[in-house]
C-alpha cells in the first residue's frame, strides 16, 4: 500500500487516490523497492499502530509513517486487528472528515457546481 502511495504522490495517474489508511503496515525491505521511500511521501495518511501486534512490529509500522509527510498515527494496546473503540473511532472520524466534500482537500476544481 506504501508503495501505491508514493506512487501516486509522485504523480501516477493510475491510482487516482486524495489518502490513504494503513494499519500494521510496514516498508517492504526489498532492495528493488527502496526507492518507493526515499522521498517523503506527500499523500495524507493514517496510520494505525499496535503496541502488542505479535504479527507486525510497532516498530515497523512507525517506520513507514516516518516515510510520510505529517502522517496521523493512532496507537492502541491491542493485537493485529482494526481497533474499533470510541477514540480510534474520533481519531477516524477526524481524519476521514478532512476529505469530505467542502472541507477543502476533497474539492476538485469545479465540484459541487450545478
């Protein structure tokens, strides 16, 4: 998912994307794919990071959010799932309702003319 991100921050027009959401991500550590990360990426991003994730590493995933420009990240105490109490929710909610339509990011040039 990083990678479709940096991609689209450089530009791609094949992944017409305005953020990006990413939970227990991590850089890929192939040497074919370093050059995904060495530019920050400028694509708004969340990132969802868990202290006790026995699958990905909290170190891991706070790695790759440093490859964003001005990433929100979210931890929680839980394991390697999409955490779902009331202040994850907020935090979605307030990253999620800067896109929404009038909010200024998610405007497209002539949106909303009738």
């Amino acid at each position: 998912a990083a990678m479709v991100c940096a991609l689209r921050a450089r530009g791609d027009p094949r992944f017409p994307i305005t953020f990006a959401i990413l939970v227990a991500a991590f850089a890929s550590r192939a040497p074919a794919h370093d050059h995904f990360y060495r530019e920050p990426i400028a694509l708004p991003s969340l990132h969802v990071v868990s202290d006790a994730d026995a699958v990905i590493a909290a170190r891991l995933s706070a790695e790759l959010a440093q490859c964003f420009v001005e990433p929100v990240v979210i931890t929680h105490p839980g394991g390697h799932f999409v955490p779902v109490a009331a202040p994850q929710k907020e935090a979605y909610l307030d990253f999620l309702g800067r896109f929404r339509p009038g909010q200024g990011r998610a405007e497209q040039p002539g949106a909303g003319a009738v």
